[in-house]
C-alpha cells in the first residue's frame, strides 16, 4: 500500500506524489495540456533528485564525522 502526498500551492490540484512501501516515489500530474503536465512532472522529479542528493550529503558528514570523533578516543 503507498502513501499519497499531495500537493500543495497554487498548483496543488495537479500533482500528487505516491510513496511506495519500497522507496520508490511516483509522480503523477494531470493537465488538459500533456507537454504542460510532463514539464511540471520532469520538474518536480529533479527537485526530489536534487532534496535526495543533499539528504544523502548530509548523512555521509554525519557519518564522517562519527568515524573521526570514534578514532579520536
């Protein structure tokens, strides 16, 4: 079973995002113009690259530096 995350703002009646039970997230945008709606769903799935790339970022200076403080003591 997934997880619907909908959207917000002004254009929140377009897109919602399914997450699925395995990671996976699915975009889904409706628009009575298709070269519209797949513009908005190639653009909501490179800012979730983009937000995944600094979550992943994040973790790997966090786990840096835990390995340099345990090496430390």
């Amino acid at each position: 079973m997934c997880k619907r995350i909908l959207g917000k703002g002004i254009l929140a009646q377009l897109y919602a995002i399914d997450a699925h039970p395995e990671g996976m997230l699915q975009v889904i945008v409706t628009d009575k113009d298709p070269q519209f709606a797949a513009t908005m769903a190639n653009d909501i799935v490179a800012r979730l690259d983009t937000l995944n790339l600094q979550v992943v970022t994040e973790k790997k200076r966090n786990i840096e530096k835990l390995y340099r403080r345990e090496s430390r003591q």
